[in-house]
C-alpha cells in the first residue's frame, strides 16, 4: 500500500508546494515564493518517474497528477502575475481586464490537462505547450518584471497578451518538443541539444531575469521543428 502511494505522496508535496506559493504571494513573501515553485517542479518530474520505476503507475495518480498541476502550474503563476502587475494598473477596467485574462488562462491549463488525461499519447513530445512549461513561461515574466527588466512599455498590454497567447499555445495541437530524447542519433535530436546548449546562455549573461528569454527559445525552437521537423531514414 505504502508503496503504491509514494509517486501520490510525490504529486501532494506538488500540490502543497503550490498552495504555499499562493498563500507567500498573498503574504508579499516573494522569495520564499521561488523555493515552492522549485519543490513543485522536482516534485512533478519526480512522481512520473518513481510511479515507473515502482511499476505503480495508474488512474488515480494520473487524476492527482492534473489536479495538483491545476493549482501550481495554472491558479499560482496567473495569481501571482496578477499580483505583480495589478499596483500599475490605471483604472478599474484594467484590473478587470487583466483579471479576465489570468482566468482564462486558467481555464487552458484545465483544458489542457483534461485533454492530456484522454488522449492517447504517440511519440516523446507534446501536442500543445505543457502546463508546467506554461507556468513557467509565466513565472518567468514575473522574473522579468521583479528584476526590473521591462521599463521601457507599459506592464498590462504585454501581461495579458502572454497569458492569452500561452494559454491558446496550450490548446493547440501544435508539437512542443520534450527533452526526452530518442533512441536515434544526434541528428533526431538536434534540437533538443539546442535547447539545452542555447537556455542557460541567457542565465549566464543576465541572471535569473535571462529565464524568459530561455522560456522564449524554447517556444521557437518547438515552433520551428514543428515547420521543418528532422527525418532520419530507418
């Protein structure tokens, strides 16, 4: 029994971790904010690969698995958005705007996750932007704005188109690539290596406000392999 349930256990440290990043938000406890986001992410990677490993892998995690993504990846980073840029905001139908927006938002990722849970899945990538790559794209913007990066526009146009476009990425049938990588060559996995030799450049070079332009290479480089994706002959 206790060994059926640890990848469960792994998705309600998720799921709690997720909670307390809402709460610390409402608090203005920011920093303590990232770590919650951090021990949401390893917590989710953890939960598939321990349920596999553990041959324990059934409907009930999978169910818990979207629930948990719903809070962390979906409610947290749109609350937290808002919360970063609703003290610019110029007038009531701004805030309500911006308030629409992070709903629908929302309203994706649970699409989305609804979709993933019926589907039947062919290949190493995803049809349609991941909740968590979502999530993080958008706590990415809130990154960027905390370092103080975006003084040179107004924060409320580009908030809402970020959640309107990464929300209708998620519900396309566009591929998104995966880091999984095939049993084929170098080439099958090109960019895949792109991906992991181009993401940390920002990082480097600016610091953790670079972690949006990672976000924004990620998105291309999926969008182009979806373009001109690479065959390798059997």
């Amino acid at each position: 029994m206790l060994k059926k349930n640890i990848p469960n256990f792994l998705t309600l440290i998720n799921l709690g971790a997720g909670v307390s990043a809402i709460l610390l938000i409402y608090s203005n406890e920011l920093n303590w904010v990232f770590l919650c986001i951090g021990i949401s992410l390893v917590a989710d990677l953890l939960d598939g690969l321990v349920a596999r490993l553990l041959n324990v892998a059934g409907p009930m995690g999978v169910q818990l698995d979207s629930l948990a993504d719903l809070v962390s990846f979906g409610v947290m980073p749109a609350f937290f958005l808002f919360v970063l840029i609703q003290p610019a905001m110029d007038s009531q139908l701004e805030v309500i705007l911006l308030a629409s927006a992070s709903v629908i938002y929302v309203m994706c990722v649970c699409w989305r996750l609804a979709k993933f849970n019926i589907t039947e899945h062919k290949g190493n990538d995803f049809s349609g932007l991941p909740s968590p790559a979502a999530g993080l794209f958008v706590l990415s913007y809130g990154l960027l704005i905390l370092g103080g990066r975006p003084t040179d526009f107004d924060l409320f146009i580009p908030g809402i188109l970020l959640l309107l476009i990464i929300g209708l990425l998620m519900v396309s049938s566009i591929r998104f690539l995966s880091l999984k990588f095939s049993s084929a060559g170098h080439k099958a996995n090109l960019y895949r290596y792109l991906i992991i030799l181009l993401s940390p450049i920002p990082l480097i070079i600016i610091g953790f406000s670079g972690f949006f332009i990672s976000m924004v290479l990620y998105l291309l480089l999926s969008i182009v392999a979806n373009f001109f994706p690479i065959r390798v002959k059997e």
